[in-house]
C-alpha cells in the first residue's frame, strides 16, 4: 500500500502533520503540498511558470505552486510509483456545499481522482486546529472502513468534514449531499498607507440549503459528513431543453 498525501495549507500547517502521523503504519507515505498556503485555489494548475521541488527536513516534499500542482507533480513526475490512494488535509476549517468548488483540499484529492487512485478529502469543520487530534484519528478509521470495504467501482472520491469536537470519535458517520450557500459577501475596500486602493475577497456566504441529508446539517448536528463527488458537471436535467432549444435554430 502506497499512500500520497498533499493539502492546501502548506507543507508546515498542523493538519497535514497530523494526517500523516494518523496514518503510519498503513503503507508507505509520500508527502508532496504547497509550499504556502494555498487555500482557495481550486483546481489550478500552474502552465506558465516552472514548479520547484524541495524537501523537507522531515521528508516531506513541497512544491512552489497549487495543490493540484503538487499532487500531478507527484503522479506524473517519476519520482515516486503510483500510488493507490490520495488523502488531503486536513484542512483548517469546513469545506461544504459551494466551498467544494474553490477548494485547494478538495482539488488536491480531486487530481488524485482524475488520475484513477481513490482520493479522500478531510477537512476539520472549525478553524483554530480545535480537537485536531481527535479528528485526525477519525480519518484514520475513515481510511481503515473504505481499505477494508472499499467500494466495487474505482475509482472514487470523498469529501469528509468532521466536527471540531472531543467527541468527534464516537459520532455517527452520515453519507451527504452538498448543501449550498448564499452569494459570498461583498469585497471589503481598503486603502494602504500610500493611498493605493485595493480589495480583499469577502467571507463566505451562510448556509442556504442546509436541510436534512446535506452535508450542513450533518456537521451541524455533531455527525461526520461524507459525500461522494464527481467531476461530471454537466446539466443532465437540463439536456432535452437545451437540445429543444437548439432544435428551434
């Protein structure tokens, strides 16, 4: 068992140490993350500039780019045989609903995904690195379950958010959806000490669909949220109108 392990929050943060350390014993780990933070990075991939490789004191190795950037220079490089399962975090704070979609931790286990490995996003679902140990031993029985009944059709793609609590490793496992949430805040406008304008991104909507059986609700209710992912994002409900619509041309 080969296990590569990458997150958003850069190859220093608590969350990865702590994910890596929940995991020994499991098979052999490669660590390849950001160098920096790179929260909110999505899926990017960096073509018009080169990526360093460095290593860590502690063996992990960290990359001058995006998450997705480490985890396809792990799985394209050479450097280390395929693995066959990606894990990534755990990150500082949820990633529910729309928060999937910007995601550097989610992304990271998504570039697994697209190269055929089995891919675990985990993500503690409070900032601060409360309880980070208790939540770090639950990705280890989430990783243990789906090694020993991991699903007939491969590969696939999970995102786990789990509550910031002590008791986190007793509560209830809950197969989600993703909730949604309302439009981001607006940008804040601020001016620096030379009069320069500039902005900062504002703070993530609320909850807007948060009902029972989305990932919103599970959390909320102390339970660990696991959804099922996919990169298919095409309309299929939507397919016969717009097909009708074209057939009107």
């Amino acid at each position: 068992m080969r296990i590569l392990i990458a997150n958003d929050d850069g190859y220093l943060a608590p969350g990865i140490t702590a994910l890596v350390q929940a995991c020994a014993g499991l098979g052999h780990i490669d660590v390849f993350a950001p160098e920096r933070n790179a929260s909110g990075t999505s899926n990017a991939l960096s073509l018009h500039q080169p990526l360093s490789l460095h290593t860590a004191s502690n063996g992990y190795r960290y990359v001058t780019g995006t998450p997705s950037d480490a985890v396809h220079l792990a799985l394209t490089s050479g450097l280390i045989p395929k693995p066959d399962l990606v894990l990534s975090g755990i990150n500082n704070g949820a990633n529910m609903g729309d928060d999937t979609l910007y995601s550097g931790t989610v992304a990271a286990a998504t570039e697994g995904y697209l190269f055929g490995v089995p891919s675990i996003a985990f993500s503690l679902a409070d900032k601060g690195w409360l309880h980070l140990d208790v939540a770090a031993r639950v990705a280890r029985l989430v990783v243990e379950h789906v090694l020993a009944q991991a699903p007939a059709e491969r590969p696939w793609l999970l995102n786990v958010n789990i509550p910031a609590s002590a008791d986190a490793e007793k509560a209830a496992w809950m197969v989600t959806r993703l909730g949604r949430r309302h439009a981001s805040f607006p940008a804040v406008e601020q001016t620096n000490p030379r009069g320069d304008l500039f902005y900062w991104i504002g703070p993530a909507g609320e909850a807007r669909e948060d009902g029972e059986g989305t990932d919103f609700h599970a959390v909320r209710q102390g339970h660990v949220s696991i959804t099922p992912l996919q990169v298919d994002m095409t309309d299929h409900k939507k397919l016969p109108a717009w097909s009708g619509w074209v057939a009107t041309r």
